[in-house]
C-alpha cells in the first residue's frame, strides 16, 4: 500500500479536528489558502488584463471601444465555464475524494496561465490568437470551478463545528489575496514604457504562476482526506450522480444559494472590471489606480477574516444580511464617487464596496452554501452554488453595466437602482434559507 493509502486508510486521519491549533489544521488551513490565492491569481490576472492591455496585444485592427467589449466577452466566457467547472470536478470530488481534484485543477490553471503568457499578439499569427485566449480563458473557468468547492470543503469538514465558519472563510480569504498580488504583480510592470509594457511587460505576471503553483503543490500534497468523505467512502453505500441529487433534491438550497451569493459578486464584477476601466477613461493613471484596487482587495481580507468570526458566534444569515444591506445603502453614495474622476474617491469607493460590502457576505459565504447540502453531494452542491453565481453575478456584470450606462445616455443612475435590486433580491433569497451554523454535518451525510 502507498504511503498516501495508508494515510488515507489510517482511522486517526478520519478524525474531525478538535482544534484549528494542531500542525495538521494548520496545514489544511495553508492549503486551502494558498490554493484559492493561485487560483484566483491566475483568474483575477486575466480580469485585469481584460481591462486595459488585450484590447492593444489580440484586438488591435479595430476601435479601442470595440476591443475593450470583446476582452470582457473573452472575460465573461471564464465565468460560463466555471458551473461546468464545478459539476464536473465538484462529480469527482464527491465520488473520489477532495484532495485528488484540488491537486488536478490547480495543474491545470497553472498551465494554462502559462500558456497565456507565451501566447503570440493578434499582429504574429492572425485570428488563432484570440481564439486560443478564448480557448484558455475556458480552461481557467473549468479549473477555478472544481477549486474553490475542494478547498472551502477540505478544511470545513476537518475543522471543529464551532469553527466551521471561520475554517472555510481561508478558501474565501485566498481569492482577495490572489487578487491583491495579481494587481501588485501588473501595476509592478506597467512602470515601464508604455511600449515595452504591450510588448512583453504584461507577460511576465502570467508566467509567475508557474512558481506559484509549484509551491501549492507542496504544501497541497501533504495533506489528508477530508474526514466526513472518508467515513461516508467506507459506507459503501450506492449514491446517484451528484448533479442528478442536487437538481431533484436540493434545487431550492441551489437557486437560493445562487441569489444570495451572486449580490457579493456583482460587487466585484461592477468595481474591480467595469470601474477599473471607468475610472482609466477618465484619465487616472494606470498603476495608481492598480495599486488602489490592491488596497481594495486587503480590506476585504480582514473583513472576511472578522465576518467569518463573528459568523460562527451569531449566524452566517445575520452577517451576509447586514452586508447586503449595507451595500444597497452605499449604492448612490459609491457612484457619485465614481463620477468624480479622482483617484482618492475610487479608493474609497473600494473599501466601501469591495473591503465592507463583498467581504461582509463573502465571510461566511463558504460555510453557507456547504452547510446547504449533505456530505454526499456538498462538493457538487457548494461549487454549483459559488460558481453560478459568480457566473450572474460578476461574469456579466461588464458588460451590463456598459450597456446600462450606455442606454441611461452616460449616467449612472440607471446602473444604481439596478445594483439596488440586486441587493434586495439577495436578502429575500438569504430569508428564505435555514440557519446551519449548529447544523451537524455528520447527520447530514446520510
């Protein structure tokens, strides 16, 4: 027997953690982390890009307006591939095991970052450029789909229920992190010329990821089976598809988990993509205005790290409606300081948005939508979940958002009331679901 069966076979592995202070905790806790923070650098990375360099390097031979729109169509087609993403791998990850899955898609994003990063300019080999971004911009949205749910589980199901909220929120931690490096690492390198930027400049952060996932890896392959997989395994009892059980059995826990989650994402799709660009066509300076989406991201770090605490003492609905909330109340207040054109102003309407409002409901988000379904199908049911709305939520928030400016003849107040109702609707779905921070997940694998 291997050395990673015996582990996996060992009883003592199949225990729940009594602490998250033990050297194994920890180093599920780092796992989950790391994962997630590569995952979405690499995802973010793309994002970023999307917004001001490929529209110069694969859509060069039309106007820029044209080739920003068709960049976040490219954007866009990450986030449909990530619910497949997620019933594809989230099917493995409930039939096979947690960590096998986690280890395979945080290869396959690596790659194909990499592969972005050598990918010739429109100008060198013609239309197959573009087609090859689109084709690696799917690849990334299969892979962060199977990701995230792995990761959000690997620790919850290791973790003491007491502290369920707080273990699953290092996966939610991990994506902001990814995106504050991914914008240190292009606002790095847009320092140089403009010319030498578009060349090659650009590059360089994509081909980073390589080192990245190495060191995930490293950490990752240490790490146990999730303890409530292992024992629901030695069941051996006959199971349907998990797809097949979410969609039957579960789809108001899906549909209402969606709504709920996808309010946190249309924050991000609205402030980090769409405003990013808005605010550079008003003529801020490029890595002032990358380096304040980074501070953006840290503040939604520490929100979700305090969020997620306070979740396990009070509730997940509590925290997550408060945030909504806030959110709808912030709406006109953050797009007159859009409107202003001043780099100070879109600083703090990112702590307002992306730091308070995404990290209060993204805190407790990841216990949320776990505690939504039984063991047998909580990587299915939570990736579903946390992809599709991604998907709505940030996925096509670019785009609408341009269209919806566009069609209010440049204002914004359009945009406003619909981000508004966005937020209540999300607060009617989080009532209509159950409380589950005292669920018992253990009672939940039948």
């Amino acid at each position: 027997m291997s050395v990673e069966a015996a582990q996996t076979h060992d009883p003592r592995n199949h225990e729940i953690s009594t602490s998250l202070n033990t050297t194994m905790m920890r180093r599920i806790l780092a796992s989950s982390f790391l994962g997630s923070m590569i995952e979405f650098y690499d995802f973010i990375l793309f994002a970023t890009a999307s917004s001001f360099v490929f529209s110069q390097v694969f859509f060069t031979d039309m106007p820029a307006t044209l080739g920003t729109f068709l960049s976040f169509t490219i954007l866009a087609a990450g986030y449909v591939a990530r619910p497949l993403g997620g019933a594809v791998f989230g099917h493995f990850g409930d039939r096979l095991g947690r960590k096998g899955v986690l280890v395979t898609t945080m290869l396959l994003m690596g790659a194909t970052t990499f592969a972005i990063g050598l990918l010739p300019p429109t100008a060198a080999i013609g239309v197959a450029a573009p087609i090859l971004l689109t084709v690696f911009r799917v690849i990334q949205g299969l892979a962060v789909g199977g990701e995230w749910g792995g990761a959000m589980l690997i620790a919850l199901e290791h973790a003491p229920s007491s502290r369920r909220g707080f273990a699953a929120s290092f996966a939610n931690m991990g994506g902001p992190a990814g995106a504050i490096l991914a914008t240190i690492m292009v606002s790095l390198f847009t320092m140089l010329p403009d010319d030498q930027f578009i060349a090659w400049g650009w590059r360089i952060p994509f081909l980073f990821s390589a080192v990245l996932v190495l060191i995930g890896l490293l950490v990752r392959l240490k790490v146990h089976e999730s303890p409530l997989f292992a024992r629901l395994e030695e069941k051996a009892e006959e199971r349907k598809a998990p797809l097949l059980e979410i969609v039957t059995r579960h789809p108001r826990g899906l549909v209402l988990g969606v709504i709920a989650g996808m309010s946190s994402y249309t924050v991000q799709g609205l402030m980090t993509v769409w405003g990013l660009s808005y605010v550079l066509d008003q003529g801020l300076d490029s890595t002032h205005t990358l380096w304040v989406k980074a501070l953006g991201a840290a503040c939604t770090v520490v929100v979700i790290w305090f969020a997620s605490r306070l979740s396990d003492r009070i509730g997940r609905r509590p925290i997550m409606i408060t945030g909504m909330l806030c959110g709808a109340a912030l709406a006109f207040p953050v797009m007159t300081l859009l409107d202003l054109g001043a780099l100070w102003a879109f600083a703090l309407a990112l702590i307002l948005t992306q730091g308070i409002v995404q990290g209060s409901i993204f805190g407790p988000f990841g216990a949320f939508c776990a505690e939504l379904f039984p063991t047998r199908v909580r990587y299915t049911g939570s990736s579903l979940v946390y992809q599709l709305s991604s998907t709505v939520g940030a996925g096509f928030t670019p785009m609408l958002a341009t269209g919806i400016v566009a069609l209010a003849g440049g204002s914004l107040w359009l945009l406003t009331v619909t981000w508004i109702v966005v937020f209540l609707i999300a607060v009617a779905a989080i009532l209509g679901t159950r409380e589950g921070r005292e669920l018992d997940l253990e009672g939940e694998m039948r």
